[in-house]
C-alpha cells in the first residue's frame, strides 16, 4: 500500500509540475495547502467565483494529464 501511494503522489506531481502556473497555484493553494476559497480569493486578488470555476478547470486539467501519464 505504501508503494502505491508514494507513486500516485509521485504521479500527482508530475501532472502538477505539468500545468500552467495558475492551475497549479490554486490546486496548491485549495487541495494541498487547504484554503478556503475566500482566503484564495484574496491571496490572487480574484473575485471567489472566478476562483472556483477556475480550479474546475484547473482540477478538469489535472485529470487529463494524469490519464495522459497514467498510459505512458
């Protein structure tokens, strides 16, 4: 099991390290670091709607990259 989770984690950070800067520093900030959304919000000066629908996408990219390693 513990091989297992270290490799999803490595796998999860090759994507991370993959996505364009903002993708990566809201996934960062929301997924990894735990904000909430309001604190994300002020931290890159965007209004708390505009930060949820961008990590949907952001989350949406994360996805396709991981499929994407997954098969290599």
């Amino acid at each position: 099991e513990a091989i297992v989770e270290r490799e999803e984690k490595a796998l999860v950070q090759r994507a991370l390290g993959e996505l364009d800067e903002e993708h990566r520093l809201l996934l960062v900030l929301r997924d990894i670091e735990g904000l909430p959304y309001h604190e994300i919000a002020q931290v890159t000066e965007l209004p708390e709607g505009t930060v949820k629908s961008r990590l949907h996408r952001a989350r949406a990219a994360l996805a396709v990259v991981v499929a994407r390693l997954e098969k290599e």
